[in-house]
C-alpha cells in the first residue's frame, strides 16, 4: 500500500503541471470572466423550470422569486464549473496516452525497471491516477471555483440591494450539493474503466503516434466497416458499435457520460425543478451501476491494465 501510495504520488508530481496548474489555470479564467460580467452590469434574465422568473433589475425580484433563486443557485451551482469537468477527459486521455510510452521514449523505463517495483504496481499507479486522483483533484477545483463565484453574485446581489446570504446559508442543499457531487466519483471510476484500459493498453504497445492509434484508428475503422456494410449490404449495426464500443472506448471517460447510454434518464429530468432535476441526475447516475453495460465495459477495462501490463513486462525494448 505505501508503495502504491508512493507511486501515485510520484505520478503526480511529475505532471504536476497538467494535473493541477492548468485545471488551477481554467479554474482562474472562469473566475475572471464570472466577475467581468457581474462588473458589466446587474440587469439580466432569469429562467427557472422554462419560464422567465424575471426580465430586467434582479431588485425587482419578488419573495417567491427570491427563494426560488436560492434553491436554483444552492443545488446547481457546481455547473458553474462546467468547462473544468469537461477538461477531466481531454487531461486524462492525454496522459493514459502518454504514460506508458514516454517512459520508454525517454528510456526512464530502465530506471524504473531497476528498483523493486512490479509493473503490476507502476501500470495501476497510473489507472489510479486516472481513475481517481484526477478526478477527485478537479472536482474539488470544480467546487471551490463554483462556490466563490456563487459567493460573488450573492455579494453582488446584496451591493445592488437583495440580501440573500440567509437564505442561502440556511438551505440544506448549499451544504449537501458538494458531498453528492463528490459521491459520484465511484459512478465515473466504473464507467471510465473501459476507455482508461484501452487508453493505457495503447500507450503500452505503440512505439509512436499514440494519439493515431488510440483515437483516429478506432473511429477510422469504424467508418471504414461501416462504409463496407453499406456497399455490400452486411447489415452490420453501425449504431450499436459506436454506441458500445467507440463510445465506451473514448467517450466515457468524460464526466456525465453514462447519460448518454442511459437514454431514459433523460425523460425523467423534464418538467422538473431545479432541486428535482439535481435529485434525479445523482439518483440516475448511482442506478446506472444496475445495468449489465457499465460492469460489462468495467471487466473489459480491468483486462485491457491486464494486457498493458504484460506488454510493458515483456515487450523488447528498442
């Protein structure tokens, strides 16, 4: 354990700057652009359930609007913070590519390889990394870059003449929002599974141009087989196989994606308030562990580290 812990931390540090700067960097800009345009002005338009609270000064706000405001802004206001999980997948894409493969452009690989640690252990170091650590690190970015920026448009709020900080501070979502956010770090661990292991198994065995053969080959090929069941009428289910597996290989390693192979959650979350839209998506995410297709891509991930693991023990080295 304190090896694995060990190597996580060596992981990170050593891309310290890509794992931590640059979300920190992203995080900076969003905060900028939230506060220029708080500065531009405080008149603007407010839609909750479809509807229009509100059209012009937020001190025209009504009581019931007010609270409905409050309950909007306690419950999504992590999705403030959207770009940063959106940046999740390209930053964990990037680097299961490059993990396996620089260390052997760099011939650091031999380094490794001379201290007693396992490829078993230096290779889930790595998945954990992806899996885990990274998402863990943005989310918590994610948080407190949603939270300030919720803190500045209440103090705006309240400079323009609607005090809402006790509202806020005594709605239990303010407080609940984080740790439900944070719980649905087991939900995309599974589900990015599959595309880690074929991200990691790539970056084992391609001597070069990782991102070729880890993302342009798989889409490439299914456009070929889909162009050659066309012409030869095959009947081959093009749509099953880029929703089974091009997806799952590249696509889910994005936050949120079971939503997109889950098409019935997306019924359940119309007509719906704010703070019932936020219960369904959490309620949602954690049923989705109920279907055969998330632990199906789990084992298939778990046998692609497998595979990356053999190939960086016995692959000759160049």
């Amino acid at each position: 354990m304190n090896t694995m812990k060990w190597l996580i931390r060596r992981e990170y540090w050593e891309n310290k700057g890509m794992l931590l700067w640059f979300p920190l960097g992203v995080a900076g800009s969003i905060v900028f652009l939230a506060l220029a345009a708080l500065a531009k002005g405080h008149h603007a338009n407010l839609h909750l359930d479809g509807q229009a609270v509100f059209d012009g000064s937020l001190t025209t706000l009504a009581a019931a609007e007010r609270l409905a405001l409050v309950q909007a802004t306690s419950t999504l206001y992590p999705a403030i913070a959207l770009p940063l999980f959106i940046l999740t997948a390209f930053l964990a894409l990037f680097y299961c590519l490059h993990s396996l493969h620089d260390e052997r452009r760099d011939r650091s690989i031999l380094f490794w390889k001379s201290l007693p640690i396992s490829d078993e252990m230096t290779v889930l170091s790595k998945a954990a990394l992806a899996l885990v650590v990274l998402p863990f690190t943005i989310m918590v970015i994610a948080l407190a870059t949603s939270l300030l920026i919720l803190l500045l448009l209440y103090t705006a709020l309240a400079l323009d003449g609607v005090n809402l900080f006790g509202n806020l501070l005594s709605t239990p979502d303010f407080y609940l929002t984080p740790l439900r956010l944070l719980s649905l770090l087991p939900v995309y661990t599974l589900w990015a599974l599959p595309a880690v292991g074929w991200l990691l198994l790539v970056s084992s065995w391609a001597r070069n141009k990782v991102f070729l053969w880890g993302v342009i080959a798989p889409l490439l090929t299914a456009g070929v087989l889909g162009w050659v069941s066309k012409i030869f009428s095959l009947g081959v289910d093009m749509r099953w196989i880029f929703e089974h597996l091009i997806a799952r290989m590249l696509v889910s390693i994005l936050p949120g994606s079971w939503f997109l192979f889950d098409r019935s959650s997306h019924s359940s979350m119309e007509g719906v308030g704010p703070a019932q839209a936020a219960q369904t998506l959490y309620a949602t995410s954690w049923s989705s562990l109920a279907t055969p297709t998330v632990w199906i891509g789990a084992v298939a991930g778990v046998l692609m580290i497998v595979a990356a693991i053999r190939i960086r023990r016995w692959r000759e080295e160049g």
